[in-house]
C-alpha cells in the first residue's frame, strides 16, 4: 500500500468511532424548559433516544437556561444517571461547575473542555488526572481558533506534553481541532482534515481526537447532509469520534460506513445492525 495511506489507516487502531451525543444540550428549546421546569422526564428521553441511536457517551450542556449553571448541570447529571451508566461528557466553560459535576458523577466522566493555553491545561489536566477523568483539550488560546494547521498542530503538541508531564494516560486524552461553521469559515474543513493528518502521527500511542461535528453545518441549509459528509472526510483523515447526533441515523450509518471501508469492522450484509449491536 502508499506509504501515506498506510500512516493514515494504522495509526488509527480499530478502536470504533466514539460517538458521544449532543443533544443534551440547553441550546435545545425542549431540553431548556426541561431544564428550567426541572421536568426529568423531558431530559431522560431525550437521554434514552441518543443511546438507541447508538450514543457511546452523552455531552451535557447546560446552554442558556434561565437560573444558575451550577444547579442546573448538578440537576441535570443526577436526572441523566438515574436512566444511563454511559459516561458523561460534561460541557461548561465554568471550572468550579466542572469540578462540582465531576464529584456527582457516578457513570465515567469527560471533561469538556480545556483551552489549550498554559493556564487552564495547569488547572484541568490534574482534574482530570485526580478524578480519574477523560478530558477534551481544544486547540484554542487566548488569541481564538486559529486558521492555520501549524498553529492547531503547535498547540496539539502542547496539550500532549502537558498530558505527559502530569501523568494524564495519553488514551484518556482527547484534542479537538475545533470546527467553526462552512458558511462563515469555509477555508477550515480542510484545515481541520490536515491537523488531524499531521496531529496523528505526533506521538506513539497518539492521542485521540474528537469535534463537535454539528458546528459545521450551523444556519446552513443542508445540514444532515453536511454534517455526514464531514464525519466521512475526518474518520478518513484519523477522528476517532464526534459529539453529534446519534438520533440522526443517516449520519450515524455514514459514519458506520466509513469505518466498515476502512477495515475496522468486517464487512457482513448486516454490518450495519452488527455494529450497532442490534
Ligand atoms: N467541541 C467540543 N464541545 C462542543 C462543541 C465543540 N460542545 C458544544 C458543541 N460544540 C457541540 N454540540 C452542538 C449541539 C448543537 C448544535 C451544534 C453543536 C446545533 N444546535 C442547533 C443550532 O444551533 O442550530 C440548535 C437549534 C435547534 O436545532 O433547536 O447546531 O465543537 N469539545
């Protein structure tokens, strides 16, 4: 085989896209009154969807629901826990709301996210190492997202060293290259592809690397369409994984297809319902 197409399949391992889902989020208009009503019903279905949908994981995001951050993500956790033991994927730029949700967590945890600046890798790098927590480093600092690959890449480098230096096991390790949507950003679907190329073969074992897909596709018109086209694209360029919508079953067989065609999975006629467990 070509030296390169080699790289890009091997490094890879045969680990199954992590699909963790994203619609737990308060920037849904059900999910927020079932926040603000402190209706669990509203937040367990929604749950219970994206795990048949084929969810490995579930992000929670407290987005703009009315009251305090804290009490609403400590709420939300407790509700989530009672229907699932997937691990939870706790989204909050807020550190003291992070370290509070970690210490509700029963089920595994992520922690989602780091910038990749010196000062909150110092902070959330040993509260991932004390909590015995996943942890998603984003390739951003003080000055954004950057549009080059060799600043996303840099920065990669900076979050595995930190990893490293405090004894956080590279395979709890996630980097997020960070996607901005098409409409606004379109130079950086193919600057994200190239990180990703070249982030993958950083380190032996590499990291992993996760995005949070639906950001793509964000006031676009096509969006299920973008979204899966997109997954495709990254699984073949080293994404082990997406926070996406597993109740979206065009982009989750998309993506099963892909990693199928790339020989992480055996091709059955029913590879489909095999990978799902169904
Ligand atoms: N990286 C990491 N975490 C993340 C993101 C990321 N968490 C949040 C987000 N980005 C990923 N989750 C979503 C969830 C929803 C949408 C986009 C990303 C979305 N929502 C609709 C919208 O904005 O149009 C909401 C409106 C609606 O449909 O009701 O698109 O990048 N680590």
């Amino acid at each position: 085989m070509h030296e390169a197409l080699t790289g890009a399949f091997t490094a890879q391992g045969n680990e199954k896209m992590f699909v963790i889902g994203e619609r737990i989020n308060g920037m849904f208009d059900d999910v927020r009154k079932g926040i603000e009503n402190r209706d669990k019903s509203i937040i367990q279905q929604v749950a219970q969807k994206q795990i048949k949908g084929g969810a490995d994981a579930l992000d929670i995001n407290v987005g703009t629901a009315r009251g305090q951050a804290m009490d609403n993500m400590l709420w939300l956790v407790e509700s989530i826990q009672e229907v699932t033991e997937l691990p939870l994927c706790i989204d909050t730029t807020k550190f003291d709301v992070m370290s509070e949700a970690l210490k509700a967590c029963k089920n595994s945890a992520i922690i989602n996210s780091s910038k990749a600046t010196e000062e909150e890798l110092e902070r959330y790098v040993p509260l991932a190492v004390e909590n015995n927590a996943r942890l998603i480093a984003l390739t951003i600092d003080k000055s954004g997202v950057p549009g080059d690959v060799d600043s996303r890449v840099e920065m990669g480098a900076a979050i595995v060293t930190k990893a490293m230096e405090h004894g956080l096991d590279i395979s709890d390790l996630f980097i997020d290259p960070v996607i901005l949507p098409v409409n606004v950003a379109p130079k950086q679907p193919v600057v994200v592809m190239e990180t990703l190329r070249q982030l993958k073969v950083l380190s032996d074992p590499p990291p992993k690397f996760i995005l949070g897909l639906s950001n793509v596709s964000q006031s676009c018109k096509l969006r299920s369409l973008i979204n899966r086209t997109y997954l495709v694209m990254a699984l073949a360029a080293g994404l082990d994984g997406a926070i996406m919508d597993s109740m979206d079953s065009a982009l989750m067989e998309a993506g099963i297809t892909a990693e199928m065609l790339m020989e992480k999975q055996i091709y059955c006629d029913d590879y489909i319902a095999a990978y799902l467990g169904n």
